[in-house]
C-alpha cells in the first residue's frame, strides 16, 4: 500500500488575464497533455512476463510520470488499482503586487487505473459506483477549489456487449455548496486490447487522444517483439 504521494512535483502556477472557469479549463488541459505525443520508449519500464493489459497500464504510468504523482498497487477504500496517478494546478490573478490578488482557483484530477481480462457490465457498474461514493473522498471543496476531475481507465482484453453503452451514456457531476466551492466531474474510458479502440463517456473525451496514442505505441512494441 502506498501511504503518501509527493503533491507538490506536478503543482503548477499560472498568471492568466482569463476568467476562473477558463482557468479551470487550462489546468484540466495541461493535465492530460504530457501522454499525448506517443507515449514512451519500450526500454522505460519491464514488460517482461506482463500480460498485454498489464503492460500497457505500466506504460500509461510511465507516461503520466513527468507531471503527474504516480503511484502502483495502489490501495483506497479498499480497493487496489495496479496504477493511479494525480495532478494538481493552481492559478491566481493578482494586479502590481502577488498581495493583491484578484482570484486564485485550484483544478486537480485523481486518474485510477484498472485492468482486467473481461470487462463485464456488472464490474463496470461496481467501478464507476466506488468512484461515485468512495472516490469522490479525494475531492476537497477547499475555498480556492474549482474543478477536479475523477478519472477511471479500466484496460481489458475484451468488452461485453453493452459495456459501450453503459460507459458513452455515464455522466456524473457533484456541485459543492450549489458550485461555490467548485464541482467534481466523473471521466471513463476503456480501452479495448481485442478491438484496438479506446471508448469513453462524454467527459472522458479530452484523455482519449492521449489514450490511443499509447494503445498504438504498445501494439506496436508487441508486433516488434513476435
């Protein structure tokens, strides 16, 4: 079990003439930019004796390393994920002198990564109800809170009929004190080892590019390897 993360490596600052929510929505950005150009080498981490899920989440870790706090066998309301990973930004405007400040607003997303050889519509409900009730405890509607996004990429060999539809019709937000203290946003994705395909509900769309890339990198280091 890992019992603490380094916060502040990934903490970002930001001066913006923008408005709070476009703040907001510069910070979610940075957080899913730094996987986006093609993952990395096959020489980052040990693929060797992983399954092809396993491996592919060790890479998405790998990837995320450089701006996000990275943890593996991660444990939370006791349930252990294979990976998990999280990002915290903060940007204020101030006029002349940092003292005077006009706002400040915090945007963090907390990633769980998942992997398993069939992803069933009953284990798929499972997840995004832990993230509903035991994730949602990552959260913290401090005053300068204004976005965090919980983030579930489950890895699965294969998907049973109905999981794309049950994941592209999930939508889940929690307003703290009606949006005065921000709001928390549910992102899900799955990727399909057996189909090559990356699905994921509307709010999930922004890490799919990222995702893909990494798919294609992984499928093919495994074609280089046969």
């Amino acid at each position: 079990m890992v019992e603490s993360l380094n916060q502040g490596r990934a903490h970002k600052s930001e001066d913006s003439d923008s408005s709070e929510q476009q703040g907001a929505r510069v910070a979610a950005s940075a957080a899913a930019s730094p996987v986006s150009t093609g993952g990395v080498s096959g020489e980052a981490f040990a693929a060797d004796g992983l399954s092809e899920r396993d491996a592919l989440v060790a890479q998405l870790l790998v990837a995320h390393e450089a701006w996000y706090d990275v943890a593996r066998d991660y444990e939370f309301a006791g349930r252990t994920f294979p990976g998990y990973a999280e990002f915290h930004s903060h940007g204020e405007k101030y006029v002349l002198v940092k003292s005077a400040k006009l706002w400040e607003v915090d945007a963090h997303e907390y990633i769980f990564f998942d992997a398993v050889e069939r992803l069933s519509n009953a284990y798929l409900s499972d997840a995004i109800a832990f993230m509903k009730e035991k994730a949602i405890a990552k959260v913290k509607p401090v005053p300068n809170h204004m976005q965090s996004f919980l983030s579930l990429v489950i890895v699965a060999d294969s998907l049973d009929d109905g999981v794309e539809k049950a994941i592209r019709r999930t939508r889940y937000r929690k307003n703290f004190q009606l949006g005065i203290r921000g709001w928390a946003d549910l992102r899900v994705a799955a990727i399909d080892l057996q189909e090559g395909r990356v699905i994921t509900n509307g709010m999930g769309k922004e890490m799919k590019p990222a995702l893909e890339s990494n798919l294609a990198h992984a499928k093919a280091r495994a074609q280089r390897e046969q």
